[in-house]
C-alpha cells in the first residue's frame, strides 16, 4: 500500500508485516529494487533511473547477487570510472 510517499501500513509494525520503504525503493521486485537503490547511493551517490537499475534487479532476483556484487558491477560502470 502506497501513503504519502511510502510503502506499507502506518504506524508500529508487527513482526510478520514487511518494513515501510519510501516508495521510490518498492517496486514488484522488492529486495532487489531496495538493494539496487542502495547499492547506487553507496558507490554513485545518487539514485538509480529505471532501465539502470533493472539489469541489477534482475542480477539479485536471478544471480542471486548481494549488495556487494552490485557495487562491485557498479564500480565497473563508466559513470563510477569517470566520477574518480
């Protein structure tokens, strides 16, 4: 559920229910899209555009990459080379 900018039910959670997330990091593919955005901030400061942060998406979902192995693809990527 979408409210004011985030995901999830108001108020105090209960144990079983997912965390609130801004809704700029919910997206049907849920922790990868939330590693993705992380993952940009951390190595590009900023956050990703769609069609970037799909390819990383998919490596979480299908590669079952970390946080790591996005930063690491990250790192290879001209806008990290060129940002130094």
């Amino acid at each position: 559920m979408l409210r004011n900018g985030w995901t999830g039910a108001p108020g105090p959670r209960r144990p079983d229910e997912e965390p609130r997330v801004p809704a700029e990091e919910h997206d049907d593919a849920g922790q990868g899209g939330r590693t993705g955005h992380r993952a940009y901030r951390n190595v590009l400061g900023r956050d990703p555009d769609p069609a970037g942060l799909e390819g990383y998406v998919q490596g979480v979902l299908r590669k079952k990459w970390t946080e790591a192995d996005v930063e690491r693809e990250l790192r290879k990527s001209d806008e990290y080379r060129n940002k130094r």
